[in-house]
C-alpha cells in the first residue's frame, strides 16, 4: 500500500542520514509502516542557498559541534561510527545505482553497505571500488547495474528527484515526509514522523 | 552547589529557546538539576557567520519550515504558541535586564513572562513597555531595574556574555552547557543534556 509509506529522503554524504538509515527499520518495522528509501543529492540543494559545501564545512564552529553530536548520538543508540577522511562525499555514482534500484529488493541494502563503507569504515565510497565491492556483495551483476546508473535514463530520473525535493521544500537530509504530506526534518525528528504516520492511517 | 548546574543559554529572539524556556523546569526539576539560566545575545554570534538577522529569514525555506515545526513541537507539549507579527525581536532592554538580575530570585519569572508576552501573547518585546510591564507583574521597581540595567556595567556584562558564548562556540539557541562542560544544541537536545549531567554528577 504506497498511501501509507514513510519517505525517507538522504544523501550518502549526511551523517545525520546515516543515524537514521541505522535506526529507522527498528522504529517503523514495529508499526507496519513501510519505508521508502529516497536516495538524492544535497549539493543542488545547497547550491540554491549560496554554499558549495556541506554548511557544517562553511561554518567550522557548526561543524565541530556536529561531529562530537553525531559521536554522542551514534553511542547513545549503539550505532558504530568512524569518522571518515573526506567530508562531505559526493558520492553521485552511488546515488544513481540507488536511484536505478529503486524498485529492486536489494535497494536498502545497498544503501546499508553504503553508508557501512562510508560511516563504519572511514572509507572513500565516491568512487566505483565501493559501489563494485558493494554490489558484489550483495551477488548482483555490478557491471550491468553501475551501466545501467549511468545512462541518460537513471541521470534524469536523479535529477528529477532533486527537483522534486526543492519543490517539495526539502532543505537537508534526512526529511522524511509522510503518507499526508506532512514534513519532518533531521533525525531527532524521526520518532515524530512515526507518530505522525501512525496517527493518520 | 554550583558545580550541579546545567547552563540553559538562550535568547529571547529565539523560538526554540521559548519552547525550551516553558519545558526545562518540568525536566530538571525531578531530577534535582538547577538550571542556570544564561540570557544573551544571537546578533553577534550570526553576525561572526555573515548573517544581518534570522537564519530563518536568511533562509525562508527553513524559516516555513521552522514555524511549521514549532507550531507542531507546541501541539505536541501542550505549549501555547502564537506567532509574532515581527520575527526576531532584537530585545535587548529584556536581555539587560536578565543580565542586571543574574542573581535575582525573580530571574527566571521574569524570563518567562516575556517569554509569555512574545509567544503566547504575540506582543512586540523590544520596547521598553513590555519589560516595565513584566517587572511591575512581579511587583519590582520597574524605573530602578531598567535604569540599572542600562548602566555601564550591565551593557558591559551582557558584552562579556555574548563573547563568553562564542569563545565557547556556542553558535545558536537554545544551548546547554553540562556541569563538565559538554554542549547540546537545540530544544531536541534537552533530554540528553539532562541525562549527561545526571550521569556524570
């Protein structure tokens, strides 16, 4: 039933989404409340609001705040966290084999495995090694599927989805937007969402 | 015991640092935590990352979003709410005045009933009406508390705050600052400021 889906908008390179890519199965599973996994880019998005950066490089006090926060939060949730080298990761190839899965089974865990490389092992996950690596993992055709994330098809269909985030209002991730219409930003909005979701149905 | 204490820093412009400001003492209370409460000045602090007025009005896709979020934070807590015709009051008579009564018993009243006046009331907080009227409602020399708060050594004290909070790299509002010195940002980060600080005492 796509009327009661939760969408759950990230960007490979948030942290935040990470948090709630981590967390948002166990929260919403219990309810019955599907997840739709919104894979798009940020960077568009910020560009309309006059940064080329993630705001947390534009202003460095911002940023030190959050990585000790997302240190606390990922603690305090038992989530594993490493810091990795490069912030933020434009990892566009990555998000285009999320957008050409979008229908596929396998979509979350690629997302998962993703975020695992990015936020668990420190890695660089912008270029096709990680994307390859991961979609092996999972016993799929890399090769077709990174082809396939690369044509005209799958770029449009990416840009397209960040169109749809400005106009819908999307300002960072995670936004998670329920059945109703009704916006949610940031993952200490997540719970929120849930009860907002629930109470609608 | 000072020691104990949670800094609760805040300024009144601020929409989160109302809700805040209306939910801390049911929070701190039961767990025996004393709250300091910190008045002080954004301006400079946004000023320092090149913002003249509100990241909700440098912003307004934020800002939409902000008012929708408050609206439904207040639902949420049972917090009455009306939005002010001018957004972000610049109530620097009513930060001096906090400032002049640091020490005062009354400190935290008097917070909250412009508090009131602004958020619940949607009244204009920057002149010096709604101070007078605030501190003759908790039956003070309203004349003698205003006339101190603009003298040299208060103007200076709220000064030596705002710079306090950006040596400390406070860069919004509401923040608390535990005992040990551990920050939190943001109203959703009240409940964890409070379980650091239990913890840790």
């Amino acid at each position: 039933m796509p009327g009661r889906e939760l969408e759950f908008w990230f960007d490979f390179a948030s942290t935040y989404s990470y948090v709630s890519a981590r967390r948002i199965d166990s929260i919403a599973a219990p309810s019955g409340i599907r997840v739709r996994w919104m894979p798009f880019l940020l960077g568009p998005v910020f560009a309309s609001q006059g940064w080329d950066t993630s705001p947390f490089n534009v202003y460095p006090v911002k940023g030190r705040y959050m990585w000790r926060d997302i240190e606390r939060l990922c603690a305090r949730h038992a989530i594993e966290f490493k810091r990795p080298e490069m912030f933020p990761q434009f990892a566009l190839l990555a998000t285009r084999v999320a957008t050409a899965a979008a229908a596929e089974p396998w979509l979350q865990s690629f997302c998962m495995w993703m975020f695992h490389a990015e936020y668990v092992r420190g890695m660089d996950i912008t270029g096709p090694e990680a994307v390859t690596n991961t979609l092996e993992r999972l016993g799929l055709d890399a090769e077709g599927w990174i082809s396939r994330a690369q044509s005209t098809e799958i770029k449009q269909a990416l840009k397209d989805r960040v169109a749809q985030a400005q106009e819908r209002g999307i300002f960072g991730a995670p936004t998670f937007i329920t059945a109703d219409g009704e916006m949610f930003w940031g993952d200490d909005r997540l719970e929120q969402a849930i009860e907002w979701q629930l109470k609608r149905r």
